[in-house]
C-alpha cells in the first residue's frame, strides 16, 4: 500500500474501496457506529 494513491490526502476519483481492491484489500463489509445523547439546554 506503500506509495500508492491511498496513502495521499486527496480525493480518489474511483473511490478508496476500489484502490483497495485492486490492492487485494478489498472490503468485505463495514459497520456504523451511531451515538444519540440527549439534547443540551442551548
């Protein structure tokens, strides 16, 4: 992964998951972590 367009800080136009798998890192599954918290008085 070392040089490759992953590790730059700009955006990839084909998208990261599709670098990664043309790496042999492709993405199997992900999963979203979502925390709710009661509101403030402001």
């Amino acid at each position: 992964m070392q040089g490759s367009e992953i590790m730059h800080p700009a955006d990839i136009g084909r998208g990261a998951n599709q670098v990664l798998a043309e790496l042999g890192a492709e993405q199997t599954h992900a999963v979203d972590e979502i925390e709710v918290r009661m509101p403030t008085p402001r």
